[in-house]
C-alpha cells in the first residue's frame, strides 16, 4: 500500500509505525485477545495505557508536579467556554490577544461569561504576525489567553509573554510537542489532540493546581476541571483509543529522542520550506518573518487558477492536503512532528518545477 505524504493541517499526519504498531495490536493488546477498542476503561490494561500516557506527556514536556494532565473530549472548541466558566471567577475580567479565526472564536465565547479586553490584534494586518501584548492595562485580570501557534494564518509565538502573576492560557492545538516551552510560565495549556499529538477525540488540559475547584456550584460536572482531575479523568468514559494511540505517538517521540530533537527537526524542515517560498519568483509566504509558523505555512501563487493548477499537479506527485484554509486560500503546508523531512524537500521539488515549466509556458 502506498502512503502519501499528507500536509493537512487537522486531523493530520501520525508517524508511520505508530499506525503500524495500531494495525499489529489491534485485534489482540497485549496478548489480551481483545482490542483495546473493546476494551473497559476500567480494566488494568487500560489503566496502564492511560497512566503512560500521562507519565510519558510529563516527561517530554517537563511538566512541573504541581500541574494535573486531563484528557477530555470536546475539542479544543469547547475548551474555548471551559477556560472562562471555570477561570473567570474573580474581576470576570480576562485579557485575549487577538491573532486570528481561532482566537477570535476563544474571545468570543468568553465574552458570554466576562469582560473580554483585547490586549492585542493584528486582525487590520490580515493577522500576518504576532503582535505584542498591550500589558498597561493588565491588571485584575483572571487570566491571559494567547494561541501560541495560529494554524490558519501560519503564525507563532517565538516568545511566550510574561505575564507577571495574571495566569497565561495557551491554546497550543497546533504547536504543543512541537518545541520546548516552560509549562511553569502558564497557568493553563490545551490542545486538541488531532494536530500534532495523536487522533480527534482527545483533549489535553495541563493546569496549575491552584486554578481548579472554581467553577462554582452551579458547574456541570462534565465542564468542571476539578471532576476531571479528582478522577484522574475517568469520571465517565474517556475517549480510550485516541489516548492509546497518543500514547504511541509519544512513545514515538522520546524514541525519535524527545522535545529537544524534534524541535531541531522542525526548526530545519520549516528553514527549508522558508527560504524555498522566498527565493521562488512564484511563490510567496505573507507572514512577517519573526512571526512564522514553524507547524503551518501558507503560501500563494499569483492567481487562484495558479494555486489550483499548482494543487493538482502536487496531488498527482502523491502530496495531498495543500488547499489553504477557505479563509485565507492558496496553499497551506502542514509540517508537523510526524512529516518527515523527505516529504517537506519532496514538496519544495514539486514547487521548483512546477514553477520551471510554468516560465516555460509563458
Ligand atoms: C484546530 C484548532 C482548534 C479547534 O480544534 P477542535 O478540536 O476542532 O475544536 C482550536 N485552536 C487551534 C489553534 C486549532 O488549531
């Protein structure tokens, strides 16, 4: 069977023996002679598979032990209501910044339980970079929300603001393993896991201890933190085979020798793709260069019957997934942990000659 390399920016790549490992254990786990999709959440294999998980997430992210992993449902969305439900419960006044169509859908959730100040927005600038946090105003505030990677505009965080005593939340769907971050700087991190960690399905919560049990009696228990945390989320039924296979992904990655190496690789890949966007007469990447993506990285031929062309003729080299987001059109490259380096100089190829037989046409 012949696999392609797969660009899309969510669900999106999973590393190639992780999928392999899932295909030889799956009518039998462990010599169980049940799959784990089959399996009680509740049973000692299960329990196991969930405890690595977690013990593997602390150990390549570093995570302090005053901080709880929760896996959940609901996608990164409705982490987007639970951040404010369960944070904004002092002034009910929080600090967003505002750096595109996944912030703006945070902010607005928040507004319907708080006050909602935009420290900052670079939406007047098609939200081509990161802007600074406007901080003069910061005080009193329940928390900061950021979105360390903008998945549909192609920009990131290449600093993580202080924020001083006000807790910072990070939406890291996008960018989460991707690069080192020091989790003692956020009060509270999630993703969805579909980017860059494993299936969808899964939710990941790292959050300070101090910040749980605050959401109030009226909190249903399913949109509470602390129900989660006291249960080491098995209140009810976790998505189980989503966090089995996170949990081979990251074995995948301390394998592949943890944080530090793939941040290496990503840094090398997203370089290439870079400087072969930039030194092309055909393409082009609008993103301010200290603002850039290192997980997705739009990009744009001259005309839409260019970028389709370009589409198609990448497609039938056996790379998929290149439509750029319906918002921002041309191209996208997702080059997340698990797309190897071979499929991002396979794609930076496919550019260079479709951009040489293209001069040849004119
Ligand atoms: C994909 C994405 C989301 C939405 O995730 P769902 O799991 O579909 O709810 C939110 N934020 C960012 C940064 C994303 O990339």
């Amino acid at each position: 069977m012949e696999r392609v390399y797969n660009f899309s920016a969510g669900p999106s790549v999973l590393p190639g023996p992780v999928l392999e490992k899932v295909q030889q254990e799956l009518l039998s786990y462990g010599g169980s002679g049940m799959s784990v999709l089959e399996m009680s959440h509740r049973s000692e294999a299960f329990t196991a598979i969930i405890r690595d998980a977690e013990s593997l997430l602390r150990q390549l992210m570093g995570i302090p032990d005053n901080y709880k992993v929760l896996f959940m449902q609901g996608g990164a969305s409705l982490q987007f209501s639970m951040v404010p439900l369960n944070l904004l419960n002092g002034s009910r006044r929080a600090g967003y910044a505002d750096t595109g169509s996944w912030s703006k859908k945070a902010i607005k959730e928040a507004e319907k339980s708080g006050t909602v100040t935009v420290l900052a927005s670079s939406e007047g600038e098609g939200y081509s970079r990161i802007p600074a946090l406007d901080l003069s105003s910061a005080s009193g505030f329940d928390y900061i929300h950021i979105t360390t990677n903008n998945t549909i505009e192609g920009t990131r965080y290449a600093e993580i603001p202080d924020t001083g005593d006000i807790p910072l939340v990070a939406d890291m769907s996008s960018n989460i393993l991707s690069e080192a971050v020091d989790v003692s700087k956020f009060g509270l991190i999630y993703a969805g896991a579909q980017k860059n960690l494993g299936p969808a399905g899964l939710t990941v919560v790292i959050v300070r201890e101090d910040l749980l049990g605050r959401c109030g009696a009226a909190c249903p228990a399913m949109l509470d933190y602390g129900t989660y945390a006291q249960s080491e989320s098995l209140y009810n039924t976790p998505p189980t085979f989503a966090i089995y296979v996170t949990k081979l992904v990251l074995e995948w990655l301390r394998d592949a020798g943890g944080v530090e190496e793939m941040e290496k690789a990503n840094r090398g890949k997203a370089a290439r793709l870079y400087a072969a966007i930039d030194g092309s007469d055909l393409f082009e990447n609008r993103v301010e260069a200290a603002s850039r993506s290192l997980m997705n990285v739009p990009f744009t031929a001259p005309t839409d019957e260019l970028n389709r062309e370009f589409l198609q003729f990448a497609a039938s080299n056996g790379l998929k997934t290149l439509k750029g987001h319906r918002s921002v059109g041309g191209m996208r490259a997702s080059i997340y942990n698990a797309m190897p380096l071979d499929g991002v100089q396979a794609l930076i190829d496919c550019m260079q000659t479709f951009e040489r037989t293209h001069r040849q046409g004119d």
